[in-house]
C-alpha cells in the first residue's frame, strides 16, 4: 500500500501527528472546490514554464523543489522554493514583476492581489523534485538509466537523509517492452505513519517514449 498512494496525502491527518504539510492552504466551499484546485494547477503550471524559458539554468533544469499558495480572500500569495537561486539574484526583480503578471492573466479575479516570494533551500539534492529533474536531464543526454540512478543517490549522500529510493518505469533504452527498474539506499520505511517522506512523480518525454520517474526519499522519523 505504501508505493500505491502519495506519501504526502497518506500522512496528512493522521491521529499520530502530521509529519507533512500542505502545499496548498485555502478553504472552498464544495461547488468551489474544483475551481480552486485547476487555478492552483494554472498558477504552478504558468511559474514551471516561465523558470524554464526565461531562467534556465547552465545545468539544464529549473531546480524548482515545491511550490506553495496561500489564498486569502483579497491576496494570493505564492511561496517558490527553488535550489539553485543564483540565476535570480541579477535580476530578481523585474523577473518577479514579470512572473507576477503573467501568472496574473491565467486568472480572471482582479479583487485579489498577487504575491510571489523566493524562498532558497539550503540542500537542493536533498528535495525529490530537483533529484528526478537532474536524471531527466541525463536520461534525455542518452546517459545509462543505471548509471544515472547511482549518481542521483550519490547526490543526497550530502544530505542528511537516511534513505532514498529511485524507480523508472517506461521503454528503457528503447526495448520493445516496458519494465519497471529501482534501486534503494538505506532505509525508505512507507508505511510508517511516523516517518516523513518526501516523494515525487516525474515524466520525461524521450525519443523513445514517455518514462515515469518516482522518487521516495526517508527524511527523518519523528
């Protein structure tokens, strides 16, 4: 069960303690409920590809970790935590400006006001999303999927993580036949409620097909 469900929403709740968090805060009524969460899909969907043609990176990916929004009745305030924030640094703020208007035309509520914050996150490689961006990238440079599923676990050796668990499923290298390849390091405990897991599904679109990349990764045990 515990590879079958997203670890997030499986910890949220719980009578143990929440070890994870939202990514989204904000109530709706239940006909608006729908309403709220393809507007959250706009607003992260408008900032992944305003990063990844205005601010891409030498390395290849966006290095977004998450993104979170916080709704009130007359703002909207958005919380980007990105790895590698030094592309942002020269012109950080005419690139806010400019986000913020483009991510202000995906909507049409103009009684709330937009706020978007960049937030750095000490150990990049220690964040799921930027793991599965980094092998997406090496997998479409035609790098060995074994090989790139060493070197993303190589990368969180400098984190403080106890355990990660790389898996990609698709038409690997090209053959025929679809399978499901993994690999673990250290311990990645999924059905313990206790443990904080941090996870995330990726795609790759590749000359081949479209392979799935999911990433667990055990962040400590409260």
């Amino acid at each position: 069960m515990g590879q079958k469900i997203n670890p997030l929403g499986f910890r949220l709740g719980t009578t143990l303690g929440t070890t994870q968090s939202h990514h989204s805060f904000w109530f709706a009524q239940p006909k608006n409920y729908s309403l709220g969460l393809q507007e959250d899909e706009k607003i992260r969907d408008c900032i992944k590809n305003y990063v990844q043609k205005n601010m891409r990176i030498s390395s290849g990916f966006e290095g977004i970790a998450r993104i979170e929004i916080k709704k009130r009745i007359d703002l909207i305030q958005v919380i980007i935590y990105i790895g590698f924030p030094n592309f942002l640094i020269e012109n950080q703020t005419r690139g806010i400006a400019e986000l913020q208007m483009n991510v202000q035309k995906k909507f049409n509520s103009v009684n709330r006001r937009l706020n978007i914050a960049i937030t750095r996150v000490e150990k990049p490689y220690g964040q799921p999303n930027i793991l599965a961006e980094y092998m997406a990238v090496q997998l479409k440079n035609r790098v060995s999927f074994r090989k790139a599923m060493k070197k993303t676990i190589e990368l969180t050796e400098q984190t403080n993580t106890k355990g990660i668990q790389v898996q990609i499923a698709g038409r690997i290298d090209g053959k025929e036949i679809a399978r499901v390849e993994w690999i673990r390091e250290g311990r990645v405990p999924l059905q313990t409620i206790r443990a904080k897991i941090d996870h995330c599904s990726y795609t790759i679109r590749t000359i081949y097909g479209v392979l799935g990349i999911k990433i667990w990764i055990f962040v400590d045990e409260e």
